[in-house]
C-alpha cells in the first residue's frame, strides 16, 4: 500500500522551487518576464520565491534571467 500523496499548498511550493531550472531560452514568454511559475506556469501576483537564474545565449545576445516559483 502506498502512501498518500501530500497536496498541500507547501507540498506543491517544493516541488516547485526543488524542479531544476531549464535554460533561459525554453522558458515561456510569462515565466521569462517574471510573472509565472517557471515550473508550474502558475501566474504569480505576490510572494514570489526567487530560485537562481536561468541561463542561455543566441548568438551574441545573452539570455540569462531571473526565475521565480510559487510562494
């Protein structure tokens, strides 16, 4: 039998903040302009947790960002 699974609101922040970061250039538009959750897309108003940075070049122009999770 296995255990239960824990849905709570902190459950689901560390899933979030503990998914790795992908490279700048495959995050979305809303997660690349700091306004959704890199891992979930949840669209973040206030609490926002900062979790490094995402990283990436094209070219000459460097991408590297800011990402935030869910409070």
């Amino acid at each position: 039998m296995t255990a239960p699974v824990d849905v709570s609101p902190a459950s689901a922040t560390a899933r979030c903040v503990e998914t790795p970061i992908p490279p700048a250039a495959d995050l979305s538009w809303e997660a690349y302009a700091g306004r959704a959750c890199y891992a979930c897309e949840k669209q973040l108003t206030v609490g926002a947790v900062l979790v490094g940075r995402a990283v990436g070049r094209m070219g000459a122009h460097v991408l590297d960002i800011d990402v935030y999770a869910c409070p």
